[in-house]
C-alpha cells in the first residue's frame, strides 16, 4: 500500500471514531435529562410518604434540601406573631377560641349565643378561616408539677409532725392548745394524701392515648396588595400588615365575646407550637415542642418579642389616647351647651320673673280685683321698661368708656416715645 491510501483510512477510521464518540455523548445526554426528570417526579413521594422510609427501599436513601422542604410547609417563617407566606405577599395572624358547652345552657342562653355569633358573622369585612385541631393530651408536664407540689407539701407535713410532737412532750400547751396543733396537722396531712391520689389517678390518665383535646382556631388573613400600587418597602409592609392583623384580631375578639366565646392572639412560639403538631402529630407525643426546641431546631423561624410588645404598647396607647380625646370633645361639648343654656336662663331671669308674677296675679284676678290686678300688672311693666332703660344706659356707658380707652392709647403712645 502507498503512503496515500494509508493516509486515506486512518482519515476514515479517525471520521469514524468520532462520528461513534458524537453519538454515545448524546445518548449519555438524553439518558441523564430522563434521570433527572425521574428523580424530580418521585422528589414529593418522598418527602410526603413515610411508607416508602419506613419499608427501606432505595427511596429511603434520598437526602431532603431546603427548597423541597420550604415547599412542603407552604410558609416562609413566623415573625412578629405572623405567619408569612408566599414570600411576604401574604400574612397570617391567628386567634384561639375558648368554647362554651352548649348543650349545657338553657333555650334563652342558647339563643343569646346565637344571636351573638349572628351579629359576629354580620360584622365581619374581611375573610377567616375557621380551624380546629385535635391533640393528644399530654399531662406529663402537669405530673411533673403535682409531683412538686406534693413533695412541698410533705416537706411541711414532716416539719409540722416534728413540732407537733415536741409541743406535746413539753407541757407547756394545754389540751385546747394541742387539739388545734392536731386539727391544723391533720388537714395538712389528709392535703397530702389527696395529692398522691391525684398523682396516681393522673398517671393511669396519661396511659390512655384515647383522651384527646380539641383546639379551636381563627386564621385572618392580610395581603398587602390590598393597599394598591404603593412604594413600600417590607420592612413597611410588615408593620403596615401587624397593625392591620391586630386591629382585625381585636375586633373579632370583641365581636366574638358577645356570643360568649373568649378569644386571644396567638404569640411566636404559640405558632411554632400550632403548626408543629399540625406537621408533626404522631412524633409530637414522644418529642415535644420544648424538646425541639432544647435540641436547636428552632431555625425555620424567628422570634422578636420586645419589638412585639412595643408595637401591641404603642398601638393599645394610640387607641387610648383617641378614645380620652373623644370623651374629652364630647364632654365638652355637653358642659358648653348646658353652660349656655344656663346664661341664658340668668340673662333673662328678670323677664321670666315679671312674666311669671303677672301669670300668678292673672290667675288671682278674682280674689284681689280687676282693677288691683290691672294696676299691678302696670307696674310690673313700669318696673321692666324701667330695668330695660337701665341697661342700656350702663350698655351706653360702657361703650362711650372703650370708646375714649381707645382714644388714650395713642396718646399714651406718643407720650411715651418723646419721653
């Protein structure tokens, strides 16, 4: 073969490999953009299903990142007593309801509870959403606190046994004296033993995973594209939101009391709580809120409690405030109109009074004459044009006396300068 064609097929076998390597990298391409869109479609199975995780299949073996996570839960974060979403386009504030028995209460109460609820659901002018959550009662903190309580209990139980004993042997009570030691000693000592039943009772509650507790809630919603084209910021939004969530929450709260439901704004770490057993409900049993929290997983939300309290303050002072100024203006108004109409009463006392004594003798004409009556009546007009003259001269008088003030003052004035 000649140097030519030796050429010519290595430059064909060389096309060749190419032409081979071109193809096998596209396959390689398509077979991982089918991979990828496998794994994005089997991504919510396995954030949402605890079958899979519990069975260890190869599901099982796949790591959580932030973003499916934050998807998952559907909120950004808690801050100032809100709930933020959709990335501070939407913010939450919830109120918990206190129930009343109603099957308990009498026809007249039942439908003054009605009527209640009837004006609340008139008065409302934005949208709720009604919420209720059932909880496993968990009574290991209140165990922990009887458990306390009675050790306190015996603690001065034994202090007061010892005491007892050695005023008895002393002799220096008489019997009525140790009776009433006795009586005291014997109280406290049925106290105790009322503790340990109930600690006891208690502790049997809590092995029964069947006693359950409803929560009853009120989710109000606030979307800042309520306030229009506007250039805030969110920092702005946000306070614009709190103040807007809190007056609504208030006004719920009081339109609620009339039906007797009593109601209260759920802070930070209530909401941590309520959404952690709403995504959390069977492992919340063995690992509470206060645990998780102990244990540093406390980072999908944030807590600003003084700047809360001074926002709750500054709008709770503002209110106060207007509500003194209004009972001030209104008040004022009043006094003003009954000090006006009593200077008017004393400005015309005098004819109320000459009009009223020529009614009494009008009305006593026939026992004192007609002509008494006529003379008198004469006179009692004298008296009144005469008073009226009077009062125009002093009128008279005082206006001739500002008058000839106002004459001095620039006299006054021209002798003051060349002084």
């Amino acid at each position: 073969m000649t140097d030519n064609q030796i050429t010519q097929l290595l430059t064909y076998l060389l096309a060749f490999m190419l032409s081979v390597f071109v193809i096998l990298v596209i396959v390689f391409i398509v077979v991982k953009i089918k991979d990828n869109k496998r794994k994005k479609q089997e991504e919510p199975e396995t954030i949402g299903g605890k079958g899979n995780l519990a069975s260890g299949s190869n599901v099982a073996t796949k790591g959580y990142n932030k973003q499916s996570i934050n998807k998952f839960m559907e909120f950004d974060k808690i801050e100032d007593n809100m709930i933020v979403q959709k990335n501070g386009n939407r913010y939450l504030m919830v109120i918990e309801c206190q129930g009343v028995n109603y099957d308990l209460m009498s026809s007249m109460e039942q439908t003054s509870v009605e009527e209640g609820f009837i004006q609340f659901l008139n008065s409302l002018r934005y949208p709720i959403q009604i919420y209720v959550q059932t909880r496993t009662v968990n009574l290991e903190n209140s165990i922990a606190n009887y458990k306390r309580r009675v050790d306190e209990v015996e603690s001065n139980l034994r202090k007061r046994e010892a005491e007892y004993e050695s005023n008895r042997q002393s002799g220096l009570f008489n019997r009525d004296e140790l009776n009433a030691q006795f009586y005291e000693l014997t109280k406290l000592r049925n106290l105790y033993e009322y503790g340990k039943d109930i600690i006891y009772n208690t502790e049997q509650m809590s092995l029964n995973k069947n006693v359950l507790n409803k929560q009853y809630y009120i989710i109000i919603s606030y979307y800042p594209s309520e306030l229009g084209n506007t250039n805030f910021d969110k920092e702005e939004l946000k306070n614009i939101a709190f103040s807007e969530l809190y007056t609504r929450c208030q006004s719920t709260i009081a339109a609620l009391s009339a039906s007797g439901v009593n109601g209260k704004i759920l802070d930070s770490n209530s909401l941590v709580e309520l959404l952690y057993m709403a995504y959390n409900r069977d492992e919340a049993e063995v690992f509470g809120l206060d645990k998780a929290l102990a244990a540093g997983y406390d980072e999908l939300y944030s807590t600003a409690p003084e700047v809360i309290e001074k926002k709750i303050a500054a709008l709770d002072q503002e209110i106060e405030n207007k509500a003194i100024e209004k009972a001030e203006d209104v008040v004022q108004k009043v006094r003003t109109a009954k000090e006006r109409k009593l200077q008017e009463r004393e400005n015309n006392m005098d004819i109320i009074i000459s009009e009223m004594a020529k009614m009494i003798i009008q009305d006593n004409e026939p026992y004192i004459g007609k002509e008494v009556a006529k003379d008198a009546i004469n006179e009692i007009s004298k008296e009144e044009q005469k008073g009226e003259t009077e009062e125009n001269n002093k009128n008279q008088t005082k206006e001739k006396e500002g008058k000839n003030n106002e004459q001095e003052k620039p006299k006054r004035t021209r002798r003051a300068r060349t002084a």
